[in-house]
C-alpha cells in the first residue's frame, strides 16, 4: 500500500500552506489556462520512441568523448567495471522514476515536472526548492557548455580553413546563440522529436566516425607510446578515480526525465520504459565503443576530449582530415539539439508566469514574452560562455553536485516512499544501498572535482580564445 504521498495532498511541509506540488498539470485537475508552461512547453502529444529521441538526446552527447579520459584515471579494469556498473545503475534508476510517476498518475496525480513530483512523493516544501534550484543550475550549465563547445567546433573548422583569420571565440558564440535563439522560437518539447531523432543519429555517426580515427591512430606510428599506468601516489590515484566517476555521472545523467515522460500522451503508464530501451541501446553502443578504442589508442596521454588527441598542437593529425572535419560537423550539429532539449525546463519556468494558456500560443500576447525571455536567457548563455571558457574541469563538478542527486540518489529515495516495499525486501536493502553509496561518492567526487578546478585554476582567463579542458 503506497503512503501518502500519492494519495492524498502532500504539499504543507513549509508552513505556509500547499506548495506548488500541490497542483499538478491539467491532466490532474487543474485548468490549462491556470498553467501555460504545462500547456505550452511540456504539452503531452508524443509516443514512446519519441521520448526515446529527447531521452537519446540528453543522455547521449559528446560528453562521449571525454570517456577515454575517464579511463584513464582507473585503467581498464575497473574502468571498464565502472562504466558498465553506472549503466546499469542509471537505467535500474530511471526505470524506478518512471515507475514512480506511473504510480502517482494512476492515483489521479500526474506529475510532469521533477520538482513537483519529488515535493509531492517526499512530502516536504524544501524538495520543491532543492530540485527546481539543482536542475536550473545543470540545464543552464549544460545551456552555456553547448554553446561553448558548439562555436569551439566552428572554431576548429575555421582555423583549419583560415588560420591567420581575424575570428575569434567569442565571434563563433554569438552565431551559435543566434542559431539557438531561431530554433528556440520552437513552442514546445514535444515539437523537437525530429530535431531529436537526427540528434540520436548525428551521435552514432561522430562515435563510429572517431573510434575508426582511434583505430587508425593506435596502428600510427605517429601516435605516442602507449601507457595504461596510473599515477604513482596512492592519493592522486583517488583523486583520480574519484574525478572519473563524477565525470561518468555527468555523462550518464540528465536530470529532466520527469520533463521528458511529460511529453508522452497519457496514459504514459509502460510507455517511459521503452523508451529507456530504446535509449540505452544507442549508450552501450557509443559509450563503450568511444571508451575502448580511444584509452587503447592513447593511453595515460588521452585528452579530456579524445578528438585533441586526434588533432594535438604539434605534428600532423592522426586522422584523415576529412573524417575529422565531418565528426566535428556532427558534433556541432548535435550540440545545437542538445542545448535545445536542456533549455527547455529554463522555458517551461519562464512560460509558467509569462504566458497566458487561454490565448493561442502563437498569439502576440504570447509570442512577444516568448520571443523576447528566450532570447535572453540565450544571451545569457552565450555571455557566460565566452566569459567563462572552461568547460572541462566544470563537467566533473556538474557530476558530483548536480547530476548524482538526482540521478542517483533521488530516484531510488521517491521509490522507497512512494511504493513502500517492505523494509527487508531486496529491493528496499538495494535501493538505500545504492543511494548512500551514491550520496558518499557524490561528496567525494565533488571534492577532488573542486580540488582539480581549483589547481588548474593558473590556466582560466576571463573572454579566453581557447576552450580550457
């Protein structure tokens, strides 16, 4: 028998009354016109592969590329354990989150945003706050390092072109936010399902594309000697490994599941699930076959995005420059999605307040507050991208503050409450197993995250040319 949580109003935890949890979208109740952000951003139209685009698109990016490197802070062996472990983790999790908003929609109280449903399950006012201030923070981080990381792949192509020509960083930061603003004008999540299904094969193309460049790299002669060694002291050893899981977190997460079964056409019951299969084919694919062939070709002297690797500051590429220049292509192209699908609850937020849902969405009452918020909040973007160019060291961060609560702990945590199974239960022991070891790894991994930022801290400098990684 579910507790409370899902039965009955489970938003006075604050002292000031129900929280916002306690009015949940339209399919639960309350009038559209009460809540434009539901209506609008987060309306319900799509199918299961949908979801598996945008949930392809969230999890699968070229943070993939960072994944040798995180080998390369525990070798091949535990390396290898703990990818294949966070996979299993990430997918069990999200399979749980789904089965929890399934849970609440059959007790009439659907949930189609992360805070509200996380405020309703755990039955406390500061959850609603936690989570609304954790996800902005990761879907503005990974806004800002779209964007970055977009006009650092049209920057790459323009040296290659021109490489005296009077472009720089910033130049490329403002195209890509002016092409994000464009598409961004798209009203809703649901209206990015084509965007998102090329994502999901602009990803299959970079990945085949770069592990052939690794391949043909490791037989070079050109490449340097391989080296699986790790540090000699004990202490950076675990340090290491520590920043290698947080970067594994921040890979595997995406913080916005909730935000994405929304988009299903109720009853969305089963439907998340294939999705996740759908999904999680696609990650075992790329993230093992980048992990492999990148840390066998390089090594220890992997960068923290194995396309340097391919492309280093001195001597000739490693790779055939049209295969580069196309694998940098897909990946521009891609971020563009990216950024898209992450700015989507900053959208949803935004809409909430501005729009009015008894007007068409695409009258000038609501077009004008849309055009103008979304543009800004781009601008926003890309002017803490070009003063702000280390997107690196950041990923770890992210990871360990960000994308472990929720991911990670979160999930397992609403499972427990809101299905109840017995204390003794496997499922109850595996669960609280799983997030106080996530909860520990979590701290950890966010202080030696912390600790790299802060000793490459020398290298930062304000409006940089160069992405630091």
């Amino acid at each position: 028998m579910a507790p409370a949580a899902c039965d009955a109003e489970a938003g006075a935890a604050n002292g000031n009354g129900a929280i916002h949890a306690a009015k949940p979208a339209a399919a639960a109740g309350v009038p559209p016109e009460a809540d434009a952000g539901a209506a609008f951003v987060l309306e319900s139209k799509g199918t299961w592969w949908h979801a598996g685009f945008h949930l392809t698109t969230a999890i699968v990016g070229p943070t993939v590329l960072t994944l040798p490197y995180a080998l390369r802070g525990m070798g091949w062996a535990m390396g290898l354990t703990l990818l294949s472990v966070m996979a299993a983790v990430t997918f069990y999790e999200y399979s749980l989150m789904s089965r929890v908003l399934d849970h609440c929609e059959a007790r009439g109280r659907r949930h189609i945003r992360f805070r509200e449903l996380a405020a309703d399950v755990l039955g406390s006012g500061w959850m609603f706050y936690f989570v609304i201030t954790v996800q902005t923070a990761i879907n503005t981080g990974v806004s800002i390092g779209s964007i970055l990381l977009a006009a650092d792949c049209l920057e790459i192509m323009y040296t290659s072109l021109s490489p005296h020509g009077p472009l720089k960083l910033y130049h490329f930061i403002i195209i890509v936010a002016v092409v994000l603003a464009f598409l961004s004008q798209l009203p809703s999540f649901h209206s990015l399902r084509h965007i998102n299904f090329v994502s999901l094969l602009l990803s299959l193309g970079y990945t085949i594309l770069v592990a052939a460049a690794c391949i043909r790299a490791g037989l070079s002669k050109n490449v340097p000697q391989k080296d699986y060694s790790l540090s000699s002291s004990k202490s950076e050893q675990t340090f290491d490994a520590f920043l290698s899981i947080s970067i594994l977190a921040s890979v595997f997460g995406n913080g916005i599941l909730p935000e994405i079964q929304a988009t299903l056409a109720p009853p969305a019951a089963g439907k998340m699930m294939k999705a996740l299969v759908l999904c999680y084919s696609v990650v075992i694919f790329t993230f093992f076959l980048s992990s492999i062939t990148g840390y066998w070709a390089f090594g220890s002297h992997v960068q923290s995005n194995v396309l340097k690797s391919l492309m280093p500051d001195s001597g000739p590429a490693l790779a055939p420059t049209w295969l580069l220049g196309v694998a940098v292509l897909f990946v521009l192209l891609q971020l563009l999605a990216i950024g898209l699908v992450y700015s989507q609850v900053a959208y949803e937020i935004m809409e909430k307040t501005s729009a009015d849902a008894s007007q068409d969405r695409f009258s000038r009452r609501n077009l004008v507050p849309r055009l103008l918020l979304r543009t800004l909040y781009l601008a926003f973007c890309a002017f803490v991208a070009a003063m702000l160019p280390f997107f690196g060291d950041i990923v770890g961060v992210v990871g360990a503050v960000g994308f472990i609560p929720l991911d990670f702990v979160l999930p397992v945590l609403m499972y427990n409450m809101a299905l109840a199974p017995p204390r003794r239960s496997p499922v109850f022991v595996a669960n609280t197993a799983v997030m106080v070891l996530f909860a520990g790894v979590g701290a950890i991994g966010a202080f030696a995250s912390i600790r790299k930022l802060v000793l490459d801290a020398g290298q930062f400098k304000l409006f940089s040319n160069n992405v630091v990684d």
